[in-house]
C-alpha cells in the first residue's frame, strides 16, 4: 500500500509540470521580429505612411496578441515603424494597450477585425508619445474608454515648453478632446507596484500599474497575469540608446527607478514587452541599467570638471557600448548623452506627480 501511493504521488509530481510545460511551451509566439538595421535613408526623406503595414508580429496567449508596423520605412523607428500596440479579445470585448500612430489608424483597427469582431471596449495609453497615442480620438470613436495617468492627461493638454520659445511641432499640437484618456489615476509613491486598476476580461487578469516619472512623467505598465507577460514600454530599450523625455518630466534617474520597480513586479520567467525592440526577461534589463549608471557617473565627472556639453559630447563616452547596442546612431547617442548631461546638475525634485526640466532643442 505504502509503495503504491508513492508510486501514484510520484506520478503526479511528474505528470503536473510536464503538462504545464507543453501549455507554456506554445506562447509567446514571435511571428515577426523586429529588423536589426543598420538603416539609413536618404536626407529629406519622409515616412510614407502609406506603405506602412500593421501586423499581428506575436502572440502572447490564444487571445493575447502584440501588434507592431513594418521594418524599414520609418525614419523615427526604422526597426519596426510605431510603438507596439496589444490586443485582448474575447466575449467580453477588446481591451488595447496602446494604439499606434494617427497615419495608419485605420489599418491598426483592419488588422484587429482580422481576428475578432467584438466591441473595442478598453484602451490605456502607457505614455503620451504619438506612436502610442495616436490613434486615441479614432478609437474613441469606435467605442473605447481610454484610460491613463492623470499626468499623461496633462501632457496631452498642454504639450511641454521648448527651448528658446519654439512652438510644439505639429504632430505634437494639442490632442483633439475625444483622444484624451477620461479615466485616469496617478501614481503613489507609497505603493509602488500597486495596479491603479484591475480588469478581469476574457479569462485573464488585467492590471494598470502607474510607473514613477521615467520615460515621461505619465508611464504605466500593463501586466497579464495568466499570461506572464507585462508591457513595460519605453523606459527600457533595446534599439538605439535610452530616452528619457525630460521635456515631459521624465529622466534618466527615473528609469533607473523604474527598472529596479521591474526587478521586484516581475518573476524570472515574465516575458517582458518594450515598446520597441526585442522581448526581454527581467535579467536583461541590469546591462541597461549598469550603462546608465556608468554614463551618468562619467557625464558628471566632467561636468564637474566645468566640460561643456560640447566637450561632453565629443569624449565618446558611449565608444563601449556601441558594438552591443542595435541602432545606436548619433542623434540617438548625443541625446542620451545631452539627457544626462542636464541631469547630473540641478536635477529637479518631484513635485505633484512630475519633475519640471526643461529641454534644450
Ligand atoms: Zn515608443
């Protein structure tokens, strides 16, 4: 008797994870990854939205799926045009996590018919950048109520002062009323991690979890729980060097802050969405995280030594990382650069929600 149960029990434990794992094992589904590079194009060249195709490039679960635009064409994102867009679908209507550029709205919402005719109920926006805000007013539209942080809201409203008095270019002119979010939370920074909101919609977990000011000063991410998937958009990045959009109140401190928030929210195994590049687990963020901390160490050393920003930008300091990082070209290696520069003196404290730099252009 005694050798049968351990003979049974010893089967369950070996039968459970095997079956978990041929689950598991489908998803995620890359069906289109991004392009490596490098790209270049032609000076004066503009993005012929035209041409630009929306696709379902993963699937995260059978009724999760990723979609993102072609390789080549954009100038902004030549490695895949736009800003990551998901999709849930299901009998209780679609939920989106951002939704690409206002330029190919319509066929963000044609490549979504392609797999489900339910209502577009839920969309929350991850931060205000127009790859990802885009389309707020057309789906709108379609039915959705937009969700995002408060501060995201105020971004939208009234877009960030430039340097020297220049306007806001044009594709950042105020967002029409119908794209702003009408549901909004903000951060608390005594509980971080903590999800905003939490829907439950066709079979998995949904949580909108509000991020400290970091790539702007209105981040959330986006975790499926039943999945084990969170979109973690642009404080991370993989294609070209870091962007924090300090005009906006983010910063590079933040990231840092933001990072570490994902060592703790996600587990080892979390397959870990950025708004562009390639799918990360939580490991892969420290070298990213390191780099930072060696740029913003050696940028003040020689501001301290009373450097321009100039002088700053022609020490090369980036020569280390430039063979491992993918789209590192120079406007994106001088911004960086430039960010931490601004950082490393004076860097402003948070204030209602968001810190207040303000950019050079
Ligand atoms: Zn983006």
């Amino acid at each position: 008797m005694k050798n049968l149960a351990l003979l049974v029990f010893g089967a369950a434990v070996v039968a459970a994870p095997a079956l978990m794992t041929a689950q598991n094992a489908q998803y995620p589904q890359i069906l289109i990854p991004p392009g490596k590079g490098p790209y270049t194009f032609p000076q004066g060249y503009q993005t012929p939205w035209d041409k630009i195709d929306i696709m379902v490039t993963a699937k995260m679960s059978p009724n999760l799926f990723v979609l993102h635009g072609s390789e080549g064409l954009d100038p902004d994102h030549p490695d895949a045009s736009g800003g990551r867009a998901m999709a849930l679908f299901g009998p209780d209507g679609v939920l989106m996590v951002d939704d690409e550029n206002r330029q190919v709205q319509e066929k963000t919402l044609k490549t979504i018919r392609s797999f489900t005719n339910e209502p577009i109920k839920i969309l929350v926006n991850t931060h205000v950048h127009p790859d990802h805000t885009g389309a707020n007013a057309f789906f709108a539209q379609q039915g959705a109520v937009i969700y995002a942080q408060n501060n995201l809201r105020l971004e939208m409203m009234r877009q960030p002062a430039r340097g020297g008095g220049a306007a806001a270019p044009a594709a950042a002119a105020a967002a029409p009323q119908a794209g702003l979010p009408v549901g909004t939370y903000n951060y608390d920074p005594a509980k971080p991690g903590e999800p905003a909101l939490t829907f439950m919609m066709n079979g998995e977990i949904v949580d909108f979890v509000p991020m400290m000011p970091s790539h702007t000063a209105g981040d959330t991410i986006v975790r499926f729980r039943n999945a084990n998937v969170i979109y973690i958009e642009d404080f991370y990045r993989n294609f070209g060097y870091p962007f924090a959009d300090q005009g906006n109140g983010g910063s590079l401190r933040g990231m840092l802050d933001a990072v570490d928030l994902i060592e703790k929210v996600a587990g080892p195994d979390t397959t870990l969405i950025p708004g562009h590049g390639t799918y990360v687990k939580r490991n892969d963020l420290l070298p990213y995280r390191a780099m930072i901390v060696d740029v913003l160490n050696k940028v003040k050393a020689l501001r301290d030594q009373g450097k321009s920003l100039q002088e700053v930008l022609a020490a090369k300091l980036l020569e280390p990382y430039d063979k491992t990082t993918l789209g590192d070209t120079q406007s994106s290696k001088d911004r960086f650069i430039t960010e931490a520069y601004l950082e490393v003196k004076d860097f402003p404290p948070v204030v209602e929600g968001r810190r207040t730099m303000t950019r050079p252009q």
